[in-house]
C-alpha cells in the first residue's frame, strides 16, 4: 500500500522477544497491520489486513498448542 505514513505508529515488541532473539514488531493503523523485524527496522514493512493477522495468530496458536 503506497503511502501509508508510518512515521507516528506506535509499534510493539513481541513478548517474546529479548536481545538474542529475531523477533517481530507490530502496529495498529486504521486499516491493516504492518509487521516490520525488530532488528531491521529500515528494511520494510509488511501489511496484512485485520482478518490475515487474526487468522496468523489463529494458527500459530493451534501449532504451539498441538
């Protein structure tokens, strides 16, 4: 999504993160949810719908618990 401001989004850490650990920062805009590399930051930014971030969540969480 061209020109999506993310300069004043609030980005948070995961709780799983530390410093010897790849992890994932992730922020609440209007309409999707951008994923960036905690370590990385400059690289990029992924954006997933509400519905898609959900479903990963969904996911992950039945893989940890199965």
């Amino acid at each position: 999504m061209d020109g999506l401001d993310l300069s004043g989004a609030s980005w948070r850490k995961s709780s799983r993160s530390d410093a010897t650990r790849e992890c994932v920062e992730v922020a609440a805009v209007a309409s999707h949810v951008p994923i960036r590399d905690s370590k990385a930051t400059d690289v990029g930014t992924l954006l997933v719908t509400p519905i898609a971030w959900r479903a990963l969540l969904h996911s992950l969480g039945a893989r940890a618990n199965g």
